[in-house]
C-alpha cells in the first residue's frame, strides 16, 4: 500500500508569494501565504482578545489589512513581520473608543482592581509603543532600515549586510547610533528606557 503526499517537494517561499503578489495583484498569492499563518495570526488574536469569535473576525480584518499594507512595506521575514502586524491590530482594538465605552459602562461587569491595573499597563505599553513608533521615524534611512531588521526581524549583522548591501562595520554603526537616538527620543517623551 502506498501514500501520495500532497506536499509539494520545493513549496513556494514566502517571499516568492510576495513578490508574485505584489507583482500581479493576483490575490491567490496572498492567500496561500496567509493559510500558512492563519493559526499564528488566531493565537496572537486569542492571546489579546480571550474570545474566539472576535478571533476569527480579527483574522478576516487582517487579511483585508494586508492587501494594502503589503504592498507598501519591503517585508524580508514575512512571519515576523505579521506577528507584528497582528500585535499591533489587536492593540488598536483594544485601544479604540468603542472597545473602551463597552468595557467601562457594561451593566452587569464589575471591575476588579486586577483587570483595572492590567487595562493600565497595556494602555501604557500601547502608548510607549507609539512613541517608539515616532522615534523609529526620525532615524535616518540607514539607521531605520538596520534597527528594524536587527531588532524587529531578528536579522544579524552579516544577514543586515547582505540584504541592505551596507558595509558590516557600517550596519554596527547603523544600529548602534540608532539606538542611541531612539533612547534620547523616548527620554525626551519621558520614558525611561533601561536599556534597548
């Protein structure tokens, strides 16, 4: 008795999806790429939003997200950057006037002063977040394109190297002065960084 697999042996990466994508428009392309990640992107909703419905709507939302947002982003590793993209959404969400009036004048939910101290350190944390954002933006072009890769996307000096085609001793410079710059930045918008 023999089994057929119906597993491709040389599957399309993910960045040959992006760029067939982006190419032609097509969005079977897209969504290929999405189903390899559709249960990482429903167990970052889950993580967020405690509630599996919300989940799925969430994980439909994304997806629109991405016909836009993928084209106007240069994506190196692709699930990195979706993990991202899904944190971000969820926070947004949470963060949004209608999510917060539902929490707040829900007549039969009590607030205990746990939820209350947890609702207020992930508005804290999306807040700093955001002005990370802001300083992420002041960096010159080189400095943003090698913090991101470096601490975003995981990506080592020689890999940053490779991809930006910037000299090794220029990526360590790169990174290292652009996370001097955005520790002066978030101090000056009064968050104390430790250390990044």
């Amino acid at each position: 008795m023999t089994f057929i697999k119906n597993i491709s042996p040389n599957p399309v990466s993910d960045k040959e999806l992006i760029a067939a994508f982006k190419e032609s428009g097509d969005g079977a392309h897209l969504s290929t790429l999405y189903q390899r990640y559709m249960d990482l992107v429903f167990g970052v909703c889950l993580k967020y939003f405690k509630d599996s419905e919300r989940c799925k709507d969430a994980v439909m939302d994304i997806y629109e997200e991405l016909h836009t947002k993928l084209r106007n982003h240069e994506v190196d590793n692709f699930k990195g950057w979706l993990h991202v993209l899904t944190r971000n959404h969820c926070l947004m969400q949470l963060r949004s006037p209608r999510n917060l009036k539902t929490t707040e004048f829900k007549g039969d939910f009590m607030q205990t002063a746990e939820n209350a101290h947890l609702n207020g350190e992930i508005l804290e944390k999306e807040s700093n977040f955001a002005r990370l954002e802001q300083c992420i933006e002041t960096l010159t072009t080189e400095q943003k394109r090698s913090v991101e890769l470096f601490y975003l996307q995981h990506k080592c000096y020689n890999e940053i190297a490779e991809i930006t085609g910037y000299e090794w001793n220029k990526v360590r410079s790169y990174i290292q002065n652009g996370k001097r710059n955005l520790k002066m930045c978030m101090e000056e918008k009064g968050i104390k960084v430790e250390s990044l």
